[in-house]
C-alpha cells in the first residue's frame, strides 16, 4: 500500500483551512484517512501550521511520501532537511 502525507481540504467556501492526513495514496483528497498529523492555515497572516513531529518522523521513516506542498511545510517547521 503506497502511503502519502497530504492535505485534506476543510472550512468554508473562499475560507480554506487544511489538515495534514495520512493516507491511502489511492483514496480521495477528503476520503478516508489512517492517521492526521497536523493543521494548515494559509488564510492567516503570516500562514500558520502545526506539526505533530513524533508521528510525522514516523511516518516518513516508515517510507509514506509527502506532497510538494507538506514538503515546504516540513522544511519550515525543520522535520525535514
């Protein structure tokens, strides 16, 4: 089963807020799920995200692959090089 870090859409039309999953590389954006490791706001100024470190350290040793856009999250919060 390839796994994949990614962000499921939540909020309000024009009003986006994210949560960053893991999940199924082959289910939907907003289906489900196996484990949720964090939160993205980009509405705010500056954007504003918190990481659970433990579990997403986890998660990619246990070879799950992130997105291009939880990749630059991770590097700005330092989970990542």
């Amino acid at each position: 089963m390839a796994v994949k870090i990614r962000l499921r859409r939540m909020g309000q039309k024009k009003a986006p807020f994210y949560r960053i999953i893991v999940a199924d590389a082959r289910s939907p954006r907003d289906g489900r799920f196996v484990e949720e490791i964090g939160t993205y706001d980009p509405s705010k100024d500056p954007s504003e995200f918190h990481v659970n470190e433990e579990a997403a350290k986890k998660w990619l040793a246990n070879g799950a692959q992130p997105t291009e856009q939880v990749s630059k999250i991770f590097k700005i919060a330092g989970i990542i090089k």
